[in-house]
C-alpha cells in the first residue's frame, strides 16, 4: 500500500475543499450539467484517441499505482548474483528451473539454460525490454490526454455558459450566478488535471522507468554470467546501478 | 468497424449538446459567419501548409480510422512462423510464391527467395520501413496541425466580433447578444481540436506505430530465417515483441 | 505553379475579409499605428535574431515556395537507374560527363569517375548532406519566428492601446472605440501568423525532407553503382523509397 | 557558501515587497485560505506524483544548492594527472590506497589496481555514471513540477474565489475586495514558480552537468591510464575539457 | 560591426516608441515601480538560476554579438587547404609553427605535428568540440531564461496592481488610471523578452553553430591531411560544407 501517494491526493483534496468551506457553501460547486461537460467530453473523446483496451489497461493502472509495492532494484541485483551462484555451483543448466513472475528474467535464465548464442540471447532481451517499454508508455500517455482533455472540456463548457449568459442580458441580477456556473466547469477540468490525471501520469512514468532500469540489471546481469560466470564480479557490476548507500 | 471511436466520438459531442440543451436553445450556438471563419479558414489554410495530395491522403486517413480492422502483432508473428515453416520444408526459393498484401513481406520473401545477400536484404528492408513511417506521419502531421488552426481561427473571429461590437457601443442592450455571437468561433474552435482534430492526429499515430511494430517483426523475422532456418527459434524471438498474454 | 498553395491562401485571406464584411465595414480593421507596431516591430526585430543574409535568403525561399515546380523523388530514382545504366555500358568513367543541377548528384559522379575511395565518396557527400540540410533548415526558423514575433507584438501593441485608453477614462462613450482600435493589433498579429507565416514554415519544412530523401536516394544509389553495378538491383533497391503505388 | 545565489533570491524578493509598500499596506497580501490552497495543494500534491522518498531528497538537493561548495573541473583534471603519476611511478597496484569520496572514482581506480579488464572498466564505469545521472535528474524534476503545480493550484483558487463573488453579486461595494482576495492565489503561485522552484530547478540541472563533466573527466583519465601511461599525454588529454583560459 | 542588428533592434524600438506617441503621451509608459519589479526582478532570479561567473559570460558574449565580426566558413576552409599545403611541403612537423587564435585548430596542428596517433587526436578533438560547445550553450540558455523571467514578472506587477485596486475600489475614477499602471509591468516584461532577450538568444545560438561548423570544417581537415595529405582532396572534402555559390 503506498501511503503517502494517497495522503498526499486526500490532503491536497481535503485542503481545496477546506478553502472553499471557508468562503461559502460547498453545493456552490457542484452543477450537473458541468459534470456532464467536463467528465463525460472527458472521458468520450479518450476513445476517440486510444483504443478501447489501451484506456481499460491504464486506468488499471492507474489503479494500480496506488496499491502496488515497489520492487526495489536492491533486490534485482539480489536475485541476479543467486542466479550467477546457481549457475557456477550447478551449471548453466540449473537456470531452466528458476521461478520467477518476471518475464524477461524467465527467458534470460531459459536462454542461458538452452546455451543459446549470446548475439541471439542479447537481441531477444532487447526486443523483450523494447516491447514491454512500449506497452508500459501507452499509461502515462492515456493519462496525459486526460490531464490536456479536461482543461479543454472545461474551457468548452465556459464558453457554454458565456454564451448563454450574453445572449439573455435582460435581468443584470442574474449575470453574476451565470458566471459563476460557467466557471465551475473550467474550476472542475483545472482540479481533475492538476491534482489526479498528471500526477498519476507522472507516477506511471516513475514506474516504467523503475522497471526499465531492473530490466537493465538483468540484462547486464545475463550478459555477465555468460561472459565471466564469478558471483563477486556479477555484483561488483551490478552493484554500480545502486545509489551508494544501498551498496554493502 | 472501430465501435468503441465512434461511440466516444458520438457520446462526446451528444453530452456537449445535452449540456447545451439544458441551459437554452440550440440555435444560439448555429451563426454562419462564424463557420465561414473557423471552417473555412481551417481548410484553406491546411492547403498553404501541406500539399493537396498529403491533405486529401491525411483526410482518407483519417476516415479509415474509424472503419478500418487493426492487424493484431500476433498474426504477423504466426505469419513470419509459417513461412520459415515453409522456408524449411520447401527451401528458401519457395517464398516467391507467399502471397500478401503487406509490400514490406512482398519484398522480404522476394529478397530471401532471390538468396540475395544479407546487408542488401537489411539495407533494403529499412529503407522500405523508414520511407513508411515518413509517409504515415504525414497524416499524423496534418490532423495536428488542424488542431491548432481551428483554435487559432476562433480566437481571429472572437477578436473580429470585439472589434465590431467595441466600434458601436451605442446600445448598452446590443452588447450582450453582439459578444455572444463573437465568442461562438473559440467556441468552434476548441471543439473541433479537442473532440474530433487531435484525437484523430494521436489514433494515427498509435496506427502508425502498430504498423512500425509489424514491420519490425517483419524485419526480425526475416533475419531469423536467413541466420538460422529454425521455426522453433524464429517463434521464441518473435515472441517477445508480444504481451505476455498473447504469447502461446 | 503552385496551384493549392495559392488558392488555399487567398480563400482562407477572402474567407475572414467576407467574415468581417457581414458584420460591418472594412476600414474598422485598417489602422496605421498598428500597421507600424506589429509589421515593423515583426521585421525589425527579425534582423535582430536572425543575421541578414539569412532573412533574405528565407523571404526568397518563402516566395519560391509558392512558384517553384516540386521534382518528384520517383524521377530521381529514374536519374540514378539511368545513370547506373551509363555507367555500366560505358564504366565508371562516362558519369563524368554526366549533366545536373543537383550540386550533390554532380559530386557524386565526379567521386565515382574519379575512381575516388567508398570511404571518401561516403564522408564527402554525408557532410554535402549535412551542409544542405543545416542551410534549408535557416528558412524554416526564420519563418517561424516572425510567426511568434507577429503575435508578440500584436500583444505589445494591445497593452499600449489598454495603458492609454485606461489613462484617459474621461468619456465613457470612447472606451468602445478605443478598445476597439487596441485589440486591432492582436487580430494583425494571429492573422499574419495563422494564415501567412506559420504554413510557410511548414511548407519549407516539407521542402526540405523532400530535398533530404532525393539526397538519400543519390547516396544509396551512388553506394550501389559502386558495390554492385547492376542497374536492376539498383532500381529494386531505390524503389523501397517510392510509395507503393508509384513502383513500376 | 553561494553568496551569489542568495543575494539573487533575497534581492529578487526584496523587490517585488518594496514595490509592494510602495502602492499600499503589505497585508493585502496575506491571507489564509490562499496559503492553505497553494501551498497545502502544491506540496499535497507532489507526493502524489513522486515518491516520498524522491520528494525529500529533491528537497534537500535544492536547500544544499545554496549552501555547498562546487568543485572545480581543473581539480579533478588535476586529481587524474596526480593518479596517473603515482600509477606511473609505483605501479596500477597502487591506486589502491588512494583517498576519494567521489565514488565513481573510486570504483576506477580500484578496477585499475585488480588489472580487470578494460572492456569491463568501460562498461563499470558507463553503468556508474548514467545511474548517478538517473538519481540526480530526479531533483530537477520535481523542483520542476513544483514549478507548474504553484500556479496551477494560484489557478484552481482564483477560479473559486470567482464563483463564490459571483455567485453572491449582492453587494457592488463588496466586489472589489473580494476579487483582490481572488487574485491573491495566482499572485502566490506565480511568485513560488518564478522565484524559487523554476530557478532551484536550473540550479540543479546545471550541478547535474557539472556533475557528468567530472564524471567524463575520470572516465577519459582512466582510459588513458590504462592505455598509456604518460602523465604528459594524460593532461593533455583531460585539458581539452577546460576552457581555454582555466589551461596551464 | 554588425549594422543589421543594431539597425534592426533601433527601427523595432523606435517603432513601438512612434506607435506610443501618436496615441499620446511617452511619460504614460515610465513608472519606477514598474522598473523595480521586471528589471529588479529578473535580475536578481537570474543569479539564483545561473552562477554568477556564467551570467557574467553571458551578458558579454550578448553584447558582442553586436560588435563582434563574423569568421566565414569558407575562410577557415582556405586555412586547412593552406595548412595541408605546407604541411605537404615542409612535413607534418612544420604544422607546429601555424599561428592562429582558434584553440581546436591550435592543438589539431600540435597533435599532427608530434605524430600523435590518429585515434589520440579524434578523441581529443571530440572532446575538445564537445566542451566549447557546453560552453557557448550557456550563453543561449542564460538569456533564454531572461526573456521568460521578463514576462513573469511583468504578470506578478499586474497581478500586485489589481490587487491593490481592486481593494481600494472607493473612487471609480481612479480606477482607470490604476489599471493603467497595473498593466505597464506586463508591457514591460514583453518588450524586454520580445525585442532584446529573446533575439539575442536566438542570435548567441546561431554564433554557436557557426562556431560548431567551423570546428568540424577543422576536425575533417586534420582527418584528411592524416590520411591522405593532398590539398587538392582536402578541398574537394572541405568545400562540400560551403554554399554552391561560395565554392571555387
């Protein structure tokens, strides 16, 4: 459960809405029409712009994000220096039962396991790093759109109420609650943006390059083992993609 | 037939027109001139920046993204296993006869078939594959940038009602209707960026980059078959270009 | 004669002129202090940040992109067929009296009747390349930035008319009026810069990859008449740049 | 201690208060609600985009901005003249002992003293260096979306201070003030953006490329070292990286 | 003397300055505040983002690209001929008495003179290149930086004038003249960044280049006269960087 990231979007809502409770009464901000504008323009065009599974997989995880634990890379470099030591007590051979739910380090160890050529067991490790980058990008942009969508969705349901306003200036009492509505849209679209969609964004990006980075580990990793199967340097190498302090 | 890009294109612009509905007529938001500039001026001005034949190209494009089937990245990895199937049973020189419509596996199969020299096939292949994507940007680049003329437009034709209306402030009650007629053009504007231009410009080019993925595999494929002539090995590599739930 | 290019500029242009007529008359929008401000600050200031060899030489090319005749890439591919044709006949030897206005083409049959070293010919025209493109990139910025330059000044020029109309609130009736004539200058600047500059800039951008991909076809074509004389490989290898439609 | 930087800050703000006083009380400018929305929203919300343990590093990179002392590129060239002259003299064996908190350092020379080989010397130091970067573009990103978080929640409450004053247009006297308060929000925004986190941000970013030099400097010395070890030839080498005028 | 920037940074300002005059008085426009704030302002930031020797740089280099004549590219192609000239006659160890101010074409000749080895001096001219270049990027980026630090604290003044107005709305004449004020910071900021920030850095960047030209003109040249030490090749290379029209 990663706490801060939701005490950090409860706090950041709890203080908006806390400020406006303070100036006035919080049904001043809710109208249903602008939740119709600015949700669903929102949420309609996304699949205009992404297919429908793209969205269904970022929204998961989006989810996701929330929930998940982080694998630190400290235990990539773990797990890699084992196989290394495995492989040298019990030969390469031993790899092929090596249990794991990550799936470039299951075809690594397979490879190794099947004594393939390196050039293949690199370009295949590039080309499973390279798809699951791609797969992992489509997230963060999914997000993005939404966080650039519903700024516009905002401005699009003002200039709605502005329009409507102008045209019946009759009655100059009821100008200023006009306007107050046509704003409530741009004020939904500018919270939705600036507190879930790009933050989330940015956290899906933190996370693929999290899981690039263990993709790396274990490609220098595999790299190592054929090249020079010695635990100690394995890890002296792979020690190096640690900040210092993680270090032994 | 793309149901889910229709359906968001659809119920985008229906709740934009529910909302519309709820607050007065609709007719308040129909004034020619105001689609004479933004319409008018958007595709006028697409034919100074891009050629006409890019434009009518980015146009048919843009359709056909509402229509057309995708080619999932499976079938072409299944279709790269059954020629090196083939390949192995018959000899290389079999592949002249594979029949498709993809020009990029035409010419592989024509290229292995003529037992031409591996750097030519390489070389070949990746210009076919670069002169591609140079062509499919075009489309991408045009729906772009017709998102950011039709904004571009509604803001000339709010400043051209301002001024108008600013020239003749005689009638304190001829005001209000005057600039509601004048923001209608931003209004245009933004919808037709935000709902249908951009949306269109990121779905070709999520099109663009599937088909880059397929030539790809193409490429790698083809390159399998002629280092070593093994479909077990051909489907172990090409598989990592799959999602690990699509992979057998 | 660029047929498109011009329609497309003068109907976008006579669009906004109708536009503006069916809402009043035309010497609203003509003013010849805004003239000053945003044409001459536009022009002025492009000397600034660009040296004047440079703005002559981009104003000249912006011209040109509206007379000058496109050469298709499918007849270059034709020029270089035809050339490896000549050379094969008659040797290496005949290309130097081959005839071009293609500074590039020309070096690249002088290097190869001169019998010059791969190495040579490939770094000589990789730099002729480089050189090309760094010159035809100059055109392309400086429009633009006159295209960012004119809506900065149009802004600039709104906030002097703004200063001097809020300096002087005597008479209510003048506000309209003079507001009117502030705001004439934002409308100078996004017209200049929607409809005039910016599409140049695009254009020229094309025109330029247009001129990059005939270089790729001469210097691919070049390295295969040296490697491997054979005028029908050297047509199967430059028609991967064509669209598949415009292959034989 | 950075004077100048602190000079910058404190002055930049001295500034923007004494023209403050100079038109009106500085308590205008303070008020609670609007504390509570930018900076109770801006710093809710950078844990929703970046870890915890990212934030307080950020921080704590961007307060030692001001305080720490940057070492010179010259030093280090003189440092890696200095270890190719003690190698030269007592052999690689004795870069052993030699003292460094530079840890990239470090982990060269001890390459060096166990004679590894040079391909994994390379390949060590390549992964040092780009995680080093990897963690400390880390900072900058958050500084810099700090950076567009402030104004955006400066937004957020100016847009609901609108609502509420235009909702209750009861009393025209009231308008005024309760717009000034409105505003307050953007004020505070645009002011943390501008003063502290977007120049923190480059501050950082510029560190970070100091940082790679020196990092560059070592990988170059340790080459030359290794392969050929001439003090003479190594400063010669590592010179380039200083300006002209810094050179002995 | 570069008259075309200074020609064109006088007519753009005098241009502003006669737009303002015909709309009424100059003394509308000075107001010390409004000085305080963007002047005071952005330059106090701009210490807190750069370090103060590289602000220092910076502003020099600013005012010499008014003053500073500009080498061509064709005369330093004309110096490599020369120098392979010489060289030819006198052998490699003449090269050692070339005189010339530019540092990389110094220690090229050094490098050649002392039969360095070949892939020595690519390395060192490389890095040579690579930091002139980091060092010349500063330049652009510090008064990239002022002109968007100019238009920020010209929208903080507006921001403190609307402030301070909105909340002393007791006299409605005055607030004409307040706004009026209020709005000289924004005007302020953007003719700073629009007219002299801004295109200066624009001008510093294309300096840059032509400087990075005249270092790779160098590095092929010294290439050439390595390998092949004909002045007639040496200009058939290095003549391919020139226009068509300033070749021989």
């Amino acid at each position: 459960m990663d706490f801060a990231t939701l005490l950090g979007l409860i706090s950041g809502l709890a203080l908006v809405v806390a400020a406006i409770m303070m100036g006035g009464e919080m049904n001043l901000f809710v109208d249903l029409p602008s939740v119709m504008i600015v949700f669903g323009g929102t949420f309609g065009t996304i699949f205009v712009a992404f297919p429908f599974e793209e969205v269904k997989q970022a929204l998961g995880a989006g989810f996701k994000a929330f929930s998940s634990r982080k694998v630190q890379v400290r235990e990539v470099v773990n797990i890699m220096v084992k196989i290394a030591e495995i492989s040298r007590r019990e030969g390469l051979i031993a790899l092929e039962h090596v249990k794991t739910e990550n799936m470039v380090l299951k075809k690594a160890c397979q490879l190794i396991a099947d004594n393939a050529d390196p050039s293949l067991i690199r370009s295949t490790l590039t080309i499973e790093i390279t798809s699951m980058k791609r797969r992992h990008k489509v997230g963060e942009e999914v997000f993005k759109r939404l966080g650039s969508l519903a700024p516009s969705f905002g401005m699009i349901g003002t200039l709605i109420g502005l329009v409507q306003m102008l045209a019946n200036l009759n009655d100059p009492k009821a100008i200023g609650p006009a306007m107050a509505v046509a704003i409530i849209t741009t004020f939904y679209g500018s919270v939705l943006a600036t507190v879930i969609f790009l933050p989330i964004a940015t956290k899906l990006k933190a996370r693929t390059m999290q899981e690039e980075l263990q993709l790396e580990v274990i490609f220098e990793g595999a790299k190592s083992i054929l090249e020079n199967n010695n635990p100690m340097l394995v890890y002296e190498k792979l020690s190096s993609f640690l900040a210092p302090r993680e270090r032994k």
